[in-house]
C-alpha cells in the first residue's frame, strides 16, 4: 500500500515538472522568433538601408535617390528652368514633296554633343541616314530621320505658303546637334549644320540644361 502511495504521489510532481519545462521552452521559443524578427529590422534600417531612402513629393518633375553620405531631412528643390531641346529649321520648298536635288545617293550624318567657344565637342556615336531618290524631299528625309531611330524628331512644317523641316535634339546641351552631308550638294546646302560652321538649317530654339 505505501509503495502504491508513492507512485501515485510522484507521477503528479513528474507531470508538473515536465509542464514547467514545457512552458519554458515555449518561451525561448517565443524569444527567438522575437529576436530574430528585432535582427531582421535592424539590418534593414542600418547601414545602407536607411541612408540610402529617398522619395520626392512630386515624380513628374523630380526624381530623388539617395547616397551613404546624405544628410537626413526635407528639401525643397527649385526649378528655374526646364531643360529644353536644340530645334532646327531648313529652308522653305514649294510643298513637303518637292524634290530636293537629283536624288543621288547622299548620306545624312548627326553627331550629338556640346557647341562652345572652341568649337563643337561630340558625345557618343555618329548616327547616319541614306537619302536618294525614293525620298529626296523633306516628307521623305523627315521620314527616313524619323525611322532611324536617331534620338532627333523630324517634321514638316508649313511657313506661309511653303513649306519647312523642323528638327528637334533631345533636351540638354549636350545633345546639341552637328548636321552634316556628304552627296547630293542641294541636300548638302539645305540640311548641313555646324554651330562653329556652316548652317543651312537655322536654330529656332537653343538646347538648355534644367538649373
């Protein structure tokens, strides 16, 4: 009877004890989860993570990044002038089909790049186009300028009752445009254009950087 006793008396204590352990490793268990979610955080807005935030009020005129060195805080940027494209114009023609030359082979070459007191300074890759006599016109050349995927829009324009070739750069200075042509010399005279040299087109609009 008394071993019986004892039995009974001891599995109660063993259950109890093995309840505390239980609830003990539970809890670790709870803290290491915490720990590990706290480890997540602080790696995401340490370091680079936070430094390098940066989000502007209005995307359409302002893009924002950030860097290590940025200093936290509200900005306020002002923009006194936009970035505005180099446009050029040629010389009026009796209609936007009006043939220009004989149509024979003549090569079109844009060079983008910076116009100073020294000259004309090129940036990137020469872009070319082929002109002859199945687009000898301004319709045909804004065509075959357009079709190039140069980085220049061409249009027709009317002046009057005649029309002209509009060419408009990329905005920024450093996409200011150096025409020119080699063939066909009424191509040549009509379309060259050099900021330090010959122009056969003229500059409605100068390129300018954003400030």
């Amino acid at each position: 009877t008394k071993t019986l006793q004892s039995k009974n008396t001891l599995a109660p204590k063993l259950n109890a004890a093995l309840a505390n352990d239980q609830t003990k490793l539970s809890g670790l268990g709870q803290l290491r989860g915490a720990l590990a979610t706290f480890q997540n955080v602080v790696q995401a807005v340490s370091g680079d993570g936070l430094s390098t935030a940066a989000q502007s009020s209005s995307t359409a005129v302002l893009k924002a990044t950030g860097s290590k060195s940025a200093q936290a805080g509200t900005y306020n940027v002002v923009v006194s002038e936009l970035a505005q494209s180099q446009v050029l114009q040629s010389k009026t023609t009796a209609s936007a089909d009006t043939l220009i030359g004989s149509g024979t082979p003549s090569t079109i070459k844009i060079d983008f790049g910076s116009a100073n007191s020294s000259g004309f300074v090129p940036t990137g890759v020469s872009k070319t186009i082929k002109i002859d006599n199945g687009n000898n016109s301004l319709a045909g050349i804004a065509s075959a300028i357009n079709a190039a995927d140069t980085g220049v829009t061409a249009k027709v324009v009317r002046s009057g009752n005649q029309s002209a070739l509009q060419l408009t750069s990329p905005t920024g200075t450093s996409q200011t445009l150096r025409i020119s042509v080699s063939g066909d010399t009424n191509v040549k005279n009509l379309l060259e254009y050099n900021p330090a040299g010959q122009k056969g087109l003229s500059q409605i609009t100068a390129a300018k950087n954003a400030e």
